[in-house]
C-alpha cells in the first residue's frame, strides 16, 4: 500500500509529518486541533492552491501565537488534489480510514462537487473557495469562501447590458465545473437583460493553442467577449485572442489578476474588465497582511491568499464558541455575522454562502484597479 504523506504546521515556519491514530478525534482528548487541507498544489489549478497555503500559513501562525484556540494549538495537514477531483476523492477517503478532521479547507469547484457527496454523507464540514452555485445546495455542510458564479455573473451582465449598451457577446470558458458554472451563470443573466450570445466555445485547461475556437468566435463578430478561466490557460487564451486581431472588449473574472494569467497575457489583457472582491488596502489590518505575506513570501498576496486566511480565521472562531466537532464548527460558521475579515465585514448566510462585496476592476499597467469611467471602455 503507497505510503501516506501528511504534512502539517505545527508554529510559525515549521512542518512535520503527522500519523493519525485510527480513531475518530475526541474534541476533549485532542492535545491540538488538527484541520485538514485539500488544495491543488500542483496542476493547473497550483495558482490557487499554492496562494491558499500560504494565506493558511499566516493564519496558523496568527492564531497560535496570541494562545491558539481555547489554550490549543492549532496544526493544519495539507494534501494536494493535483487539480484532479479524483484524487481529492482518494486523499478523502484515506481521512475516513484514519481520525477524521472535523472540517476541511478545499479550492475549486470540479473538486468541490466531487467531495460534496462524501461531505454530506459523513457530516464533515468542508469550507471552500469555489463559484459552482450546485454547491451549496440540498446539504448542510458545505460552506463557500467565493462569491457564486451566478452574483459574479449577474455583476457582468449588467455591466454589458445597462452599462455598456451591448447587445451581444460571445464566451469562451475552460472546460472545467468551474468554467461550465459561469458560462451557464453568463448565458442566463446576459438574456434575461435582453442581450445575445453569438457564439460560445470551450477551452482545455492543458491546452497551448486555441485559435480554432478563436476563429469561431471571432468569426461571429461580437461586441465583447466573456473569458472564463484560470491559469497558464487563461493567459494563453487572452494573449491569442488579441493577436488574431479582435478589437472588442473582454470581459472576465476574479481569475484573470492572478501573476501567471497576467505574466502570460502581457499587454493583451490590458483594458480587460473583470468582477472582482473589494479588498480596502488602506486598512490597517490588511496593510499588516500584505508586509507580512511579502516579507515571508517575496511577493504581493492575491485574492486566494486573502480568503484562504479568512476562511480558517472564521473556522477558529468557530471552534471557539461552539468547539471542536463538525456540528460545532458548522453551528458556529451559521452564526457568523459581521467578521471582520481581509476582505471585508462577512456574513455566513443561512445555505453557507459567505455574502462578499463585489465590484468592477480593470486591467491596467498590468495591475487590476477600479473601474471609474465605464463610458470609455467600449471599443
């Protein structure tokens, strides 16, 4: 049988291996209280997932140097999913064959609706950072650290329609649960403002050359285009678009700022629009966040740093008011109001969907700044 790694944080700057005792943890018993993590820390999807174990890093090492939780330490193990759901699916139930953690931190929605089953079915709670809007839905369990697919969206269209005046748009998507999430999402908010699709085409997220889906879309003359995606995909996709020579607006999501979209795209993804999370970075306790993430990291945290970090500082006080088990940390999540978090003042909401304050950015000097003149963005 392949042996099983794990790995955990134990203090600041230090990682061990951990063997589990093959029972399930009892919350008074525990020495420290252990938090698994599912996250893509290789593939595609390792430009999320390598950002959410940092951001879990400075959370652990916050949380256990002002006493921990309740006078206990608290260790995450970390296991990658390697972008692929079937592996996050495999290290679950190698979890269920020794002490469970109560609650696990995962990233992406084809992962996510993987476990979700397993998640329910075993009354683990799973806090996530992922858009697919099924996610939530018929269960109890599941938490999202992501604004939907379907509010991302909704943003866009209004955007496109009341904002923008165009009339239609075509979409290119990564063919992922992810990418098939928002293109649905687009579809339903752009015609129910009375817009069209021209044309829509799919995208692989191992792919290098996509310009016979470009052709088609092109082909179609539209006003805009819709990018959804992530990754060296995503910046690949933006970087062809614009060579092939369309002049038209491109749309996107909170995916596009990310270095290895931006380091890819270069210039092509400049005067993109995107959908984002509001982070005041004039905030003090944000201001100290990113010296901290720079310091530590030699480089500018992104937004799956941010929610990361305040996805297990909302787990912790979680176990605090109402302890150390899955029904605990679950009831404590549904109280959440008003935490006052990196990205803002969040609320759980009663589905375990955290309400965000999303706003419109744009693609300049290769940075992601707020949009001020709408008006000037039509091409």
């Amino acid at each position: 049988m392949r042996h099983y790694k794990r790995f955990l944080i134990l203090f600041p700057g230090i990682i061990f291996g951990l063997s589990f005792n093959a029972t399930i943890l009892n919350a008074e018993e525990v020495e420290v209280y252990k938090i698994g993590a599912i996250l893509p820390l290789t593939g595609p999807g390792a430009v999320f997932g390598e950002e959410d174990k940092r951001g879990i890093i400075l959370a652990v090492e916050d949380i256990n140097s002002k006493g921990g939780i309740n006078g206990k330490k608290i260790e995450v193990i970390f296991e990658d999913s390697k972008t692929d759901p079937k592996e996050a699916v495999t290290i679950f139930n190698k979890f269920l064959a020794f002490s469970i953690p109560p609650v696990i931190l995962s990233e992406l929605s084809s992962v996510g609706m993987a476990l979700k089953p397993l998640i329910e079915e075993n009354k683990i709670v799973m806090f996530i950072i992922a858009a697919h809007p099924d996610l939530t839905k018929e269960g109890g369990y599941v938490f999202r650290m992501l604004p939907t697919a379907s509010n991302q969206t909704e943003r866009l269209a209004r955007l496109a329609s009341e904002e923008l005046k165009l009339k239609n748009i075509a979409i290119l998507y990564i063919n992922d649960d992810l990418g098939d999430a928002l293109r649905k999402s687009f579809i339903n908010s752009f015609k129910n403002l009375k817009g069209r699709i021209r044309a829509v085409e799919a995208f692989d997220k191992e792919g290098v050359d996509f310009r016979p889906q470009i052709t088609k879309i092109i082909a179609k003359k539209p006003q805009a285009i819709f990018v959804a995606g992530y990754g060296k995909a995503l910046g690949i996709v933006i970087k062809q678009i614009r060579e092939m020579g369309y002049e038209g607006l491109l749309l996107g999501t909170p995916e596009i700022p990310f270095p290895e979209v931006l380091s890819i795209a270069g210039k092509s993804a400049e005067e993109t629009i995107i959908v984002d999370v509001l982070i005041d970075e004039n905030n003090p306790k944000v201001k100290k966040f990113i010296e901290k993430f720079k310091r530590r990291f030699k480089k500018e945290p992104t937004l799956a740093a941010y929610l990361a970090y305040d996805m297990l500082q909302m787990v912790a006080v979680a176990i605090k008011k109402k302890g150390y088990t899955s029904e605990g940390i679950r009831e404590g999540l549904l109280m959440t109001r008003r935490f006052p978090g990196l990205t803002g003042r969040l609320d759980v909401l009663s589905n375990g969907d955290v309400n965000f304050r999303l706003g419109l950015k744009v693609i300049k000097g290769g940075k992601a700044v707020p949009l001020v003149d709408v008006k000037k963005r039509v091409r």
